[in-house]
C-alpha cells in the first residue's frame, strides 16, 4: 500500500499543481502511515530533487532519457504502468491538467481501476478514501468512493495548501524501455507567457465580449500585468478570435481556482460561471447591472471597465514593494473600501477602518475633516466624497516609483460632475486655505500629479462628455474624457486627434491640453496640440469660471487667455472643457531604416532635416539591444542594428508615399543596413507595437520599475547628444550599474534613456535615484540649450527650469500664479519644485 504522485514540470521547474498535490499526498500518507511515492519523466531533472524532497516523498522515481524531454501519452503511460505495476500502490494522484486529464483515464484502463476526476478534497472515514467532486456548476458536492483495489484520481489545481516538509527522499533512477509511438510528433509550437499559467494562477484578469474588440484586451493584459496574474477570456471572446481557446475559461474551456478573479466586460453565462465559480474572491466589471455575473461576485462595479480598469491599474501600481504596503494591498483586496465596488451582502471589517484610521494624515483635526467631507458630500452627492485609504493613495500616486509618504496622503477624493460643483469646492478651499489638487489619470513623468502635502483630491473622471460638431469644425469635450475615446471617435468621422501619448488609453484630455503635450507626434509635423485649441473652458482657483477663445477658425490677434491653460502645467485653472478644430485623417505611409550605429542614425536624422525633407508625422528610434525586445516579442527577427521607424502623411498616397521617399534618401546616405518603404499598415502596426511593448515586457519580466528620462537634442549637435545619453548613467552612483534602454521620439530629437529600477529598493533609494536621473536630464538640456516637451516644465523640473531660464523668468511664472491664485490653493508644490 502507498500513495502514488505523478509529477509535472515545466521549463520553470516542478509545476504548482505538482507542489499541491505532493503536499496533500504527504498528508494522506502519514495518515494511513504509509510511503509516499512520487514519479516524474523527462530529460535533466537533477535540478528538480531539491525542490521535491522539500515536499516529503519517501521516494522518487526518475526516468530520465532526451526522449522524454515532451509529453507523448503513448510513451509515458507505457513507462508509468511498468512503475505502478512495481510499487502497487492504493492511490495514485495527478494533477487535473492537460497531461493529467490525457493520461488518468489511459492509465486507470489499463490496471481496470475506477477513475474520478476534478476532485476538489479527499477525506479517509472508516478506512475508505472519500472523493469530493463538484456537480451542477459547483451547486452539488458529491461524495464518492471506488471499489477497486487501486484508485485513479486527478485533482483541480489551486486547491491544497502547498506545505514543504522533510521525507526520505530517497532517488530511484529508472532506465526508461522507450516504445516506439504510433503517432510520430514532427513539429511544436509552443504558446510562451511570461504570466501564469491560466489553471494555476492566484490572480486571473478575464475579458468577454463587452470588451468591444480584439484591442480591449490590451488593457486586459495591462492589469494583469500589474498584478502578476493570468489572461483568462470568455467563450464569446474566444469564439470572436480575440482570444486563443487556451485562454477560455468555462465549462468548455478551463476550470481555474484563484484566489482573486476579475472578469471584466463578462455577462456570467452559465458555462463561464461553471469555470471560475472557485475562485476565492470574484470581482466583476459590467455597465449592466442586471449581468448574471453579478449574482456569484464578491465585489462588483457597474461602470465602463475602460474608465474602472486604468483606476485599478494606477491604485495597484505602487504597492507590493515592502511588507507593510503588501499587507495593506491584501487588506484592500479581501475588503476594498473604494466607493466605486459595492459589497455583495458583505460588510467592510472593522480592522479596515482601523487601518484607515491609522493613515489618517494631515494637520486638520478629526472634526475638521468630518466637516470638510460633509462639505464635499453636500456638493457633489455622498456617492462621489470617497474618505478610504484606498481611494486617497490611488489619487497621490503617479508614474513615479516610489510611494507617497504617510504625511502626503490628502484627506479626500471628490469627484465632481461640473464646473460648477469645481468652483463651489475651490471656493470653500479658498475659504479654508485647504489645498486643493487636480488628478485626471496619474501617468505624468515629471511629478505633477502628486500632491507634496494633505488636501482635497478633485478626480475628473465624471467630466467625460463631448460632442463632435462638424457644422463648426470642432470637437467640445470635458476634461476628464479619455485620449482613446476621443481619438476612436472621431476616426468614426473620419478625422484625426493631434495628440498620441503613449498613455493614450488612460490619459485624460485635461491633463494633455494643460501640459499642451503631443506625445509621439513631431512638432516640426503639425505642432503642438494647442496649435489645435480654440478656446477652453476654465474654474479659476479662487471659484471664477470662465471661457476663453473662439467659435470661428481664426483666434484671437493680441492678447489671448487660452495660451496661459494651454500648457500652463495645472497652475492658473482647472480646465473643464476644450474645444479643438477638427483634422481630417490623411493618407498615410511608412517606413524603416537599421543602422550600424548610433551615430549614423542621428547623422542620418540631421540629414533629413538638413535636405530639407517633409517631417514624417511619428518617427521613433530604438537603440539595437533595445529595439530586439521589441521584436522577439512580436515574433520577428532581430534586427542587426539600431531601428526607425516612421510614418508620412498626406492628402493621396502618392503624396505620403513621396514624403517616406524622400526620407530615406537621406536616411540611405549614412551607415544604414536596411532602409525601405513599410507596403502594408499591418507590417507597420506590428513594428509600432514592437516599439510600444518595451517597458512592459522588460518591468514584467524584472519585476523592476522602468524610470525614463527626456533629453532634447538641438539639430547640430545631435550626435553628440545620442552617445551622451547612449551613456546616461555612467558614473552616477546609485543607477550607474543599471541596465540601459534606449529609444525615443527621434524625429523630434527626443530621446528616452530609461533605467530598471529593482523593486526591491526601499523607498529612499529609489528616490535618489530618481534625483540622479532628474539632474542628469537637467545637465544635457543645459548642456544642448533645449528643454523638456512632453511632461510640463515645473514640478521635479522646478531646478531645470532656473538653470535654464533664470531667476528672473521664474520670477515671473509665480507673479502669474499669484494673479490667478492668491491663496497658492490650487496644485501647491508644482511651481515650487516640491512634487
């Protein structure tokens, strides 16, 4: 008598279901006081003993050969018949996976054994083995026994503790009678993820139809990226080709235990609610609240998941790197306390407001603050005043890697609905001499969105309406709207947003016009977003509104008060709504070149410039190290060199085309080994992509946080400025030793050298080495006499902006501030430097 464990691995080591079910064996077997046996196949195992002695089995059976280095059920059952066969035993257990579910039913029918499968418990009661095995949807529990004398079982991963304890360990090596199999394997292809494997996973993160398309998954990713955790997707999604069927959770798909599931845009059909109903915690994302999904949640949101999910994503982002900010991420995933998820017929613990009373920051009394959110409710409602912890670090944080400080957590977020609910919260603010700070979506690089002392938070979520008015030429949307909502559109219309931030899924349009930020596009192309801004609607600090510009194509001659907002870094107004001339989308076409090096690249760049070439609309650069992320991810060679790409516009296709053309006859003049026209949009997309999934891939396989700077070269001295930053780190003394990546907006003469940042640098070392990285950003720009033009001038910048301008200059920024903003209420600690 013995418990027989088969075992899996992968090229990671010994599978978690491996791990469960050695730890269950182990108590089974002390219980019956018997041998615990464990068996696994493949080629170079040695390196797994350890890690399965830690498990304590009695034995462990090794058949190791180079032709069992992939799983084939012929071959691997006719070697484990010939090793149960030996050892007799009562039970043999393996997990409820692919090869489990394969290889159960083979083996049990050679040995005429019983066979339950997907069992989620075993139990001994009057010396019998009892089986649990979920019915129904997992309404009914069924309790089963087998009669024969050895039992077959496949047990649902995620369900036992993983328990190390110490066993014999004993290692038998088997020298495996390799069969010749009736079906010959000539080719794999195997599916690689750098995530979790779906069935084994704590976090799963699921996308269904309400997604929209195959593009809403992008987002899926992202927050999974955040939490560590798996891609899951719903039958409809998979069936619509978004999703590949491994990915599909469900009665037809995979049965996944979590201890955290969050389905988003799933209605909760029967047979999805079938796969993932044991998961620990359910939390469900649905703009229907009728969605059967609702009935099994834990926690549910009623709200568009592309406004909920880019939340959650900047919420999460800044915990996980000490004990203590882990603790309380545990806290605030079993009890979130945020106004935006209801309960599900469960109350908050007391021990979560204990802890919020704990954090409760600030120089106002408790009274103080109780009247402050009475105030707040009485203006915008009770359901948008949010007092939680969870809320109020979540609107504090930003891009930035390290954590706000206990003293900077603000009091309250409020989120308004109007310009009106704007001016009556900074009148009372001005009332009080209470801060106030503006967040839309957090992703600023320069430390505005951060507030350096308690206050009030005011989130412009709410602000999301718009309005295409094609009668005046113009677009009119609030400021909390969306880049990509706006972007998507007005391409329905057939017209093109002049903005394209890397963050334009969450970024806010309030927070681009106020920084007058254009991302990815050239200014030397169409300029600057406020190039485009006819006139903005804006609460002053002290509660005045006001509108400023034009309904007409021509602004203002002379004096005109758009240009102070428009770029005026969050410090004279909050801006509520913006009015923008509408672009018809033009032709496109597109490009790519690979240099040898460096130099030729930026030569080459000069020399587009130079010729007098048309400026292509986007033209980006990837250093080759760099540039070879990018394109292994997306499955395509690796490139010999360092990589642009770029793209054209223009009225017909002859006419993109012809710019792409002229382009690279100067880009050809240089050190290039490869230099061509892009033919298809779909080849350009995927180059685009394999730019654009640099510093995710690399944080998520690190674990490390990526910190980039912005230098701006001026045109002569450009290849001076790319070998300064192709060395931006050397020699500083806490990110010296880092990895480097390089890339940028070349065509604009921006370039990003970013570092990874461990994460497990404790608060103040990443700090430093973010002032490292600020002050080497503020020599070169001294240095090559340019200045930052994607992420607002103040802020972490306050001391660039000295240096480069003069005292004077600044001098005369705080007079405008004090003008518009006596009380200093609105977004302290921007022009001071202090955020």
């Amino acid at each position: 008598m013995s418990i027989f464990v088969i075992l899996e691995t992968t090229e990671k080591g010994l599978r978690k279901v491996s791990k469960e079910i050695l730890s269950e064996g182990r108590r089974v077997a002390d219980q019956v006081q018997t041998d615990l046996i464990a068996a696994l196949l493949g080629s170079d195992l040695s390196s797994h003993l350890d890690d399965i002695r830690s498990y304590g089995p009695d034995k462990i059976l090794l058949a190791e050969d180079e032709g069992l280095k992939f799983y084939q059920t012929e071959i691997y059952s006719h070697i484990l018949e010939d090793l149960i066969r030996k050892h007799s035993p009562t039970v043999v257990m393996m997990g409820h996976t692919a090869i489990g579910r394969e290889l159960a039913p083979q083996l049990a029918e050679l040995f005429g054994a019983g066979l339950i499968s997907d069992c989620v418990a075993i139990e001994i009661r009057d010396k019998k083995f009892h089986y649990f095995h979920p019915y129904y949807a997992g309404k009914v529990l069924a309790r089963m026994t087998i009669d024969t004398p050895m039992q077959f079982v496949t047990f649902r991963p995620n369900i036992f503790p993983i328990k190390k304890t110490t066993g014999k360990g004993e290692v038998i090596k088997i020298s495996p009678s390799l069969l010749t199999p009736r079906v010959l394997i000539r080719e794999r292809h195997i599916r690689e993820s750098l995530r979790p494997e779906l069935t084994e996973a704590e976090v799963i993160v699921s996308g269904g139809r309400g997604l929209g398309d195959e593009s809403g998954f992008t987002l899926i990713e992202e927050l999974a990226d955040t939490l560590n955790a798996a891609v899951g997707a719903s039958r409809s999604a998979v069936d619509a080709g978004w999703r590949p069927q491994a990915d599909q959770v469900g009665q037809t798909g995979k049965i996944v235990n979590p201890k955290l599931y969050v389905g988003a845009g799933i209605s909760g059909a029967i047979q999805h609610i079938v796969g993932m109903k044991g998961a620990k915690i359910i939390l469900a994302i649905n703009t229907d609240p009728e969605a059967h999904i609702f009935k099994v949640a834990d926690y549910g949101i009623v709200d568009d998941l592309y406004k909920v999910i880019p939340e959650i994503i900047n919420q999460l982002k800044p915990f996980a790197e000490t004990k203590e900010k882990k603790e309380i991420k545990e806290e605030k995933v079993e009890h979130p306390p945020t106004p935006f998820i209801s309960p599900a017929n469960k109350e908050v613990p007391k021990k979560v407001q204990i802890i919020e009373k704990f954090y409760q920051p600030g120089t106002l009394s408790d009274d103080q603050i109780s009247n402050l959110v009475r105030e707040m409710e009485g203006i915008v409602s009770k359901e948008y005043v949010s007092t939680s912890l969870f809320e109020r670090i979540r609107n504090a944080q930003d891009a930035f890697a390290y954590e706000i400080e206990q003293e900077q957590i603000p009091y309250v977020v409020v989120m308004p609905r109007s310009k009106e609910q704007i001016s009556q919260i900074l009148k009372y603010a001005n009332a009080q001499k209470i801060p106030v700070f503006v967040r839309g979506s957090g992703t600023q690089l320069a430390g505005s969105s951060r507030p350096h002392c308690p206050g009030i938070i005011i989130n412009t979520h709410r602000l999301n309406r718009f309005e295409i008015l094609e009668d005046y030429g113009f677009v009119e949307c609030e400021a909390g709207c969306r880049c990509a909502v706006i972007e998507e559109e007005l391409a329905k219309k057939g017209y093109f947003l002049p903005m394209a931030p890397g963050s334009r899924l969450v970024a806010s349009m309030g927070g681009l016009v106020s920084n007058n930020t254009s991302g990815h596009i050239i200014d030397t192309s169409i300029g600057k977003p406020g190039d485009y801004v006819y006139g903005v609607e804006v609460v002053l600090p002290t509660g005045e509104i006001i509108e400023t510009g034009t309904m007409g194509f021509r602004r203002p001659a002379g004096s005109e008060l758009t240009r102070i907002f428009v770029g005026g870094d969050g410090l004279y107004g909050v801006i509520t709504r913006i009015r923008m001339r509408l672009l018809p989308i033009l032709k496109e076409a597109y490009g790519v070149a690979i240099f040898g090096d460096l130099s030729s690249l930026a030569r080459g760049v000069q020399r587009m410039y130079l010729e007098g070439r048309p400026a292509p609309l986007f033209m980006e650069f990837m250093e080759r190290d760099t540039a070879r992320i990018g394109y292994e991810i997306k499955g395509m060679e690796p490139p010999d060199g360092s990589v642009i790409i770029f793209k054209c516009i223009g009225i017909t296709e002859d006419e993109a085309g012809g710019k792409v053309a002229e382009i690279l006859e100067s880009l050809k003049k240089e050190n290039v080994i490869q230099a061509n026209r892009i033919e298809s949009g779909q080849e350009w997309r995927k180059l685009w992509s394999a730019r654009g999934v640099i510093g995710t891939y690399v944080m998520q396989k690190t674990k490390g946080q990526l910190s980039s700077a912005e230098v701006l070269s001026n045109l002569k001295d450009l290849v001076e400025c790319m070998d300064d930053v192709a060395h931006f780190n050397r020699g500083l003394p806490t990110i010296g030793e880092l990895p480097l990546y390089l890339f940028g907006h070349i065509g604009a003469l921006s370039m990003h050298p970013a570092i990874l940042m461990p994460r497990e640098w404790d608060n103040e070392k990443k700090r430093k080495a973010i002032l490292e990285r600020m002050q080497r950003e503020t020599e070169l720009n001294i240095k090559y006499q340019t200045c930052g033009g994607e992420w607002g001038q103040f802020s972490k910048r306050k001391d660039f902006f000295v240096q480069r301008y003069g005292e004077n200059a600044y001098n005369v920024s705080k007079g405008i501030k004090k003008v518009f903003d006596p009380n200093n209420i609105l977004n302290p600690g921007i022009l001071e430097g202090y955020r």
